[in-house]
C-alpha cells in the first residue's frame, strides 16, 4: 500500500483544498487506510484542518462514513474531540445534526461540562439535544446529567427551557429525581410561557390518565375524551 511506503512527510503533504490523506481517505470511507495513516501521523491528524476548516472526523461525518467516524472518535485525544467547527458546533453537533447517532453517542461518553455547554445554532446546549432528543434513552441521558456542572443543568434554550422540563416531558423519572434532586430550584425555572417543570409535570400526567381512561370507555365517549386528551398534550408542549 502507498501509505504504508510513503514517508510523514509526504502522508501530511496538502492539496489545494488543503486537505490531508487522511482527509481524502475519510470522505471515501477507506477505514483500513484510515487507521494505517492515524497510527502512522499521530492522534493529532485527526484534528488537523484543511482550508474550509473541516478535520478528517468532519470530513467523515459529512460523508455519512459512520464506521469510519465511530473510529476516529476512538482513536481522538479528548482535546481534540472538544474542538469547535468554524461555524462554532462542536463534532457531538455536527453528529446529531447528521443524525449519525452512534457517533453521536461515542462524543457524549467522552465529553466533558466544557463541551456539554457550548450552544448550537439553536441555542441549545449538547445536554439539552441529550434531553430532548427520543433518540437516547434515559441511561444515557442519565450519564451525561452525571457529568454536568449545575450552571450547566440551568441553562435556558431559546424558548426559556431546561433540560429539566425536557426530561418531564419525556417522563425521565431517573433524570427527572437526579436534577430536582441535585439542585432544587430548578423545579421553579420558568419558560416563556410560565412554565415550570412542574406545570410540565401535571399536563403530562393529566395526559397519560385521559389516555388510561379512554382504553376503558366506549368509543363514543373515547373520541370526546380524546379531543381533552389532545388539548392537554398540546398544552405541555
């Protein structure tokens, strides 16, 4: 192989677009290729960046290259894996934005509270995409709310939330015990609309009883129920 003869000099070498090989083998998916020349340049490759900005993880995370992602994540120094793109995200958004979950998940097990506050476009910080997103289950938000500094768990997104009336929305109750918990006034945070995780907390229960009510009532009486039901989630979102 042409990467195994080549000396550092010519495997760092850059294009036009000021890319790397491993660049180059990144957005082909070339994950064999890939590694030889991580192991052959160094962890720091990884986070070496061409002219647009973009590391080699960009660069295979862009390119939907989700095995050749996972391994770079693996192969990083966390220092590396805490950067930010120009744009200011942070390669656990990049990753959800793709909606490349498993690469997604490897960057929350080794994120720090440094990384979980850093917003995205949106103004939400990783822990509150954590939070929200029904895409990772309570364990692994419960993970990394153990990792969060307390400032951090009471951020507020764009429409005045927190991660903890994201996890009373999604009825976390391991998550939703661990922040009330751990810091108490979190359950008196408002949104913009005046709500607290407690507000949050009864609409959602008001929910789940009109459904457990309508499986017990007659079809009619069902589609009645139904309509409150409806009025009542809508509310608690």
């Amino acid at each position: 192989m042409p990467a195994d003869a080549a000396d550092l000099e010519t495997l760092n070498s850059r294009d036009f677009f000021g890319e790397s090989s491993l660049h180059v083998a990144s957005r082909m998916g070339l994950s064999e290729v890939a590694n030889k020349l991580v192991e052959r340049m160094g962890p720091q490759s990884i986070g070496e960046r061409s002219t647009a900005g973009l590391t080699p993880l960009h660069v295979a995370m862009h390119a939907k290259e989700v095995t050749l992602a996972s391994m770079l994540v693996d192969m990083g120094s966390p220092e590396i894996l805490r950067s930010c793109d120009r744009a200011g995200e942070t390669y656990h958004q990049v990753a959800t934005r793709l909606k490349l979950q498993e690469v997604a998940l490897k960057l929350m097990k080794v994120a720090d509270s440094t990384v979980l506050a850093i917003p995205n476009s949106a103004g939400k910080t990783a822990l509150q995409v954590v939070t929200e997103n029904e895409e990772y289950d309570e364990e692994v938000v419960a993970m990394v709310v153990k990792k969060a500094d307390d400032e951090i768990l009471r951020v507020r997104d764009g429409t005045g939330e927190t991660c903890l009336h994201n996890a009373v929305r999604r009825v976390l109750k391991e998550v939703v015990t661990m922040i009330s918990t751990r810091i108490p006034d979190t359950l008196g945070i408002q949104n913009r609309r005046g709500d607290t995780p407690v507000h949050l907390a009864m609409y959602v229960a008001a929910a789940q009883e009109q459904t457990r009510r309508n499986k017990s009532s007659s079809p009619l009486t069902s589609r009645t129920q139904n309509v409150k039901c409806q009025k009542v989630c809508n509310k608690a979102v």
